[in-house]
C-alpha cells in the first residue's frame, strides 16, 4: 500500500479493526470514525475511500443476510422498507453530485472539507446534542445534505441518523441502516470505476482480516448498546476525533 513504513502499516491495520468495530456496533461511522485517522497517515481520500466503500458492501451485506436468516418467524423484519424507500428517493440525486466533486475537486480542498465536517460533528457528541430533525422539511434537508457529503466522503451518516431517529425502531435501526449504506455506497464504487479510479482491491483484500475482527467484536456490543446509555462513549470519542480533525486542518491549510 503506497510507499508506507511497516510501522504506519501497522497503523493502518490497527486503524481498519476499529473502522470494523464501529460499523458492526454502531450501524454506522466507518469512515467518520476512521478516515480522519487515515487521512493523516497519507492524505488522499481517494485511496482510503474505496476501500472502506468494498468493506462495507461485504460486511453490511453479511449482516443483512445473517439476520434474514436469524428471524423468527416469516412476519418478523428486521429493516424498514419503507425508510429506505423514502430516504433513497430523496438521496440519489445529491449522492451522484457528491461523487462528481470528490472526483474534481483538489485533494487539499477535500481534506479540509472532510476535517471540518469531523470537527462539527464531534462538537455534537461533546456538547450532548445530536442532530436531531422534527419535521419532513428537516428530515428533506438533512437527508440532501447527507447525500452529498456521503458522495464526497462517506461520513453523512450523523445527518441520516437524526433523521431515522424519527421514523424507524430501536431494533430495526442498523439494519435499515445498513440497506441504504449498501446502496448508496454501490453507486459510488460504480462511479468510481467508471472514472478510472483505482478501487484498491488487493489492499482491501489484505486488510478485510483486520476488519473482521473489528466486525466480530462489535456485532456483540451492538447488543449491549442497545439496552445502556453510550453518551460517555460518544463524548470520548468526539473529542478524540476533534483532536485529529485540528490536527487534519493544520496540514490542510499548511
């Protein structure tokens, strides 16, 4: 993988179990909770970004199916259909305008972009206070907004949530979740062909064993974060990643 230490491999190892972890337990994050990461061990978007999109497309698609074959009984459900039919509706067009800016914009204006997006959202996780919407007209503006920044760089997730949080059960959260990821992260890797963009399969392939790990520890805290409150969590969490996101605008401006 490019011209990397063993050292900074390593790292990025290290840095794929946690990008598994957190996309298993959580339903979502990982990239907003790893690329930051990433991106101040080599500062390409483009070379992360498909990786983390073919992870996703066989881990989301193994949970699915693991659950589909998990139910109890031919009624029972597990993702809200409905959901995903309003939220890709709404989606689809701002998702393709984001993939057309990755694609074109400078590298050093991407990263600056993905950095400040990090630090606002940390700001929410410290400060206790989650996006939230409270009307269609919100969950609309959210849900463009996020179709664009997901097309960028993978990390609308926050901006989705709020608005699933509205609409879809706790048990049915990451799951539905997952369907839309599935999707959405398909026409990015399609566009991402059709560019000429490398896709990065052989680094994919070797690190698909460490986000495995990450995938298999956090299936069995998605449990647990389900039934106690994960606000301490979440506020450690956003202040580690407002620590990298300066960290990633200084070298952004720099």
């Amino acid at each position: 993988m490019m011209d990397l230490s063993w050292i900074q491999l390593g790292v990025v190892a290290f840095i794929f179990v946690w990008s598994g972890f957190v996309r298993s337990g959580l339903g979502f994050g990982g990239a907003l909770f790893t690329l930051p990461f990433l991106l101040l061990i080599y500062n390409d978007p483009l070379i992360f970004l498909p990786i983390i999109s073919l992870h996703l497309l066989f881990f989301a698609g193994l949970t699915l199916v693991q659950a589909e074959l998990g139910k109890k009984d031919a009624d029972s459900t597990s993702v809200n259909w409905q959901f995903v039919r309003f939220a890709l509706l709404v989606m689809l067009v701002p998702k393709l305008a984001g993939v057309i800016g990755l694609l074109v914009l400078p590298t050093a204006l991407m990263n600056l972009i993905i950095f400040s997006l990090i630090a606002a959202y940390s700001l929410t996780y410290i400060l206790g206070k989650p996006l939230q919407s409270n009307s269609w007209v919100v969950d609309i503006a959210f849900l463009i907004t996020a179709a664009y920044i997901s097309g960028t760089s993978l990390i609308g997730g926050p901006l989705v949530i709020a608005v699933a949080m509205r609409h879809i059960k706790p048990q049915e959260f990451r799951n539905t979740l997952f369907v839309i990821w599935w999707i959405l992260v398909s026409i990015k890797l399609c566009a991402f062909v059709i560019a000429g963009v490398d896709i990065q399969l052989i680094n994919a392939l070797w690190l698909l064993p460490f986000a495995a790990i990450g995938h298999l520890i956090g299936h069995r805290f998605h449990s647990q974060l389900l039934q106690r409150d994960s606000a301490s969590f979440y506020r450690i969490l956003g202040w580690v990643l407002l620590g990298t996101s300066v960290v990633g605008i200084s070298q952004a401006l720099a």
